[in-house]
C-alpha cells in the first residue's frame, strides 16, 4: 500500500512538473481520432501507433501489469502550431 502511494505521488509530481514547464493548468483532452487528423504527415509514427495501439486504456486481461523500470504513454500532450 505505502509503495503504491509513494508511486502515485511521483508520478503526481511529474504530471504537475510538465504542466507547469508547458505553462499548463489542467492536460488537455484530445481523442485519438484527433492524434490521427494531427499526423498525416508523419507516416512511419501512425504505422507504429497503429500497430502498437499505444493510445488502448484498457488492457487485453482487463489488468495492467507493474512494471517499476519502464514507464507507459498515459497521456499525449499536442501544440498548437
């Protein structure tokens, strides 16, 4: 319990880290329909999303598993341009 709650508040940390260097209250919310309209011109990285399914929340067994030396894409964050 005390290291899923220390892992929790790092990860916390970090989230309000970026933000605040991105000059950002809140992340914004973007779907992945709006990732694919954003990419069209980079062709290799939509293959990639498209075989990796890395925006998927859910897992194929319906758990996730731990993993404390490798992080996950939780959330992708786009500028406006």
């Amino acid at each position: 319990l005390w290291r899923q709650n220390n892992k929790s508040s790092r990860l916390e940390a970090i989230k309000i880290q970026i933000l605040s260097k991105l000059r950002l209250e809140t992340a914004p919310n973007i779907s992945k329909d709006a990732i694919r309209q954003l990419l069209p011109k980079a062709p290799p990285l939509r293959e990639l999303i498209d075989q990796y399914d890395v925006q998927r929340d859910d897992s194929s067994d319906g758990s996730l598993e731990d993993d404390d030396y490798h992080v996950t894409t939780e959330t992708v964050i786009t500028m406006p341009t």
